[in-house]
C-alpha cells in the first residue's frame, strides 16, 4: 500500500488501545512514515522498486530509531496540540520507542500481505504472508480500523468532558 491512508486507520485505533503504553502522535507517524520512500518512487519522483529495505522486519527496527530519535526532539513541542485534541499521557522515551517498533511492525505486516515483491523476513528470501488475504480484505480492515479508531476517540474525548455517556445508555 505506497499510499499512507491506509496505515493511518490502524495507526489511530492501535495508537488509543495502547494509549496507556505507546506514546500516540509517534506511533501513527511511525505507522504512516515508513511509506515516504515508497510514495516517492510510486509518484515517480524516485527510481527503483517500492519496497527496499524499510519494508522488512530488521530494516523496519532500524528505521524506528530514527522514528524515535525525531520525536523525542519533536515531542514536547506538539504537547499544546494534544492538550486541545484532550489526549493526555505520560510520555517516555519507552512509551515513544514502544509507539516507534510496534507501529512499524504493524506496517510492515500489513503490507506483506499486500505486495509479493516484498521481503520482510530479509534475509530470507519470499514473503509467507503474501495472499493470505485479498486487497478488498486489507482495505477493508484497515477503513473499518480508521471508523473504530474515530468513534474510540470521539467516546474518548466525550468522556473526557464528564459526560456520563454509560448512565445514560442504560436509562
């Protein structure tokens, strides 16, 4: 998938299940930017195949700490952004190296599904996980990901304001 909108689903949903162990704005950057060579070579801008070295399983580890290394010096500057948008969290290097690795992970997983070119267990050759689901199934999980992750928010954040959205239901 060298378009990053369908990371982004998951990156939300993912990013506020785990709130409470991943930092969230890290991982759904990291769950979109693996892509920024991929686009480039898909918009032409690039030569080469799409899918090198980011996309494999130890390639992806080495990328997250990049992804970690930005965003413990971005991090505290987008903290006034996450106030506004009511997420609040303890942040540590753990939590932002744990959003990192598990959201590239889940990336690179998503698009072995997708792409028989890829190799994500490099250095071994092939991909197991090609086909063992179809491209209407991937986007479909992954928009059902991005709905789930907006209505989580959306209760989360009501929830936030002291709206007892529980007692309520139950009247």
């Amino acid at each position: 998938m060298p378009l990053t909108p369908f990371h982004l689903g998951p990156g939300i949903l993912f990013g506020l299940l785990l709130l409470r162990y991943v930092d969230f704005p890290t991982f759904v950057i990291g769950s979109v930017v693996v892509d920024w060579r991929a686009a480039l070579v898909y918009s032409g801008f690039w030569p080469g195949p799409r899918h090198r070295w980011m996309h494999t399983y130890l390639g992806g580890l080495a990328f997250s700490l990049v992804v970690v290394a930005a965003m413990v010096a971005v991090r505290p500057r987008i903290d006034g952004m996450l106030e506004r948008l009511e997420i609040r969290q303890r942040v540590t290097t753990a939590t932002i190296a744990a959003g990192a690795f598990l959201a590239v992970t889940i990336h690179v997983t998503i698009d072995a599904f997708h792409h028989p070119t890829m190799r994500p267990l490099l250095p071994l050759d092939g991909n197991p996980l090609y086909g063992l689901f179809s491209t209407f199934e991937l986007r479909a999980f992954t928009a059902f990901c991005l709905f789930l992750g907006v209505q989580l928010y959306l209760v989360y954040f009501l929830d936030l304001l002291g709206l007892d959205l529980r007692s309520r239901a139950a009247e």
